[in-house]
C-alpha cells in the first residue's frame, strides 16, 4: 500500500500517459515516480509509466523507492495541467 502525506492514492500501479497524470489533480504540485517507462525516442523523456508512488517531498519520496528497492524509476515534477486551447477553424485548415 502506497501514501501520499497520509493519504492512499487510488491510481498507484496504473499505466497512465505523462499527460493523463498531469490532469489528475493528486499528482499535481508532486514528484512522481514512474517504473516501466515508455520514453519517447526523440526527447528521452518518460511519456508513459505504471505510477508506484508520489509525493511533495522529493527526500522523503526517494527515501521510500529506496527503501522499496524500486531504483529503477523514473521521477518526475508533476505541475499542474494547462488547459489546451482548441486552435479556431481557420487555423486547422492549413
């Protein structure tokens, strides 16, 4: 069982897309920490992971991958999600 600042997080152990955990609100303003990335060839950055853990503080949430003998994730800063807008009509026409 996983906590976040005392609180269980339904999600650990999900497959979510980078951007699917940005919207969820639990991860914002957290450190996240993936295993089993997919990453993105281009860039080398993890698009996609199963989420085993996540907190505020990135001391105490290393402490726990440590202590887990999870080493092998990869830990991101989850900011909160811009909202995306829609291009106008004229502009996906071209």
């Amino acid at each position: 069982m996983v906590f976040v600042v005392g609180e269980e997080v339904e999600c650990m152990g999900s497959r979510l897309t980078w951007p699917e955990i940005r919207q969820t609100e639990q991860y914002q303003g957290r450190w996240v920490a993936l295993d089993e990335c997919r990453y993105d060839a281009r860039t080398a950055q993890p698009v996609e992971g199963s989420v085993v853990d996540c907190d505020e503080d990135l001391v105490a949430l290393c402490g726990r991958i440590k202590q887990n003998d999870t080493r092998h994730c990869a830990i991101l800063f989850c900011t909160a999600h811009e909202r995306l807008t829609p291009l106008p009509p004229s502009i996906r026409a071209h």
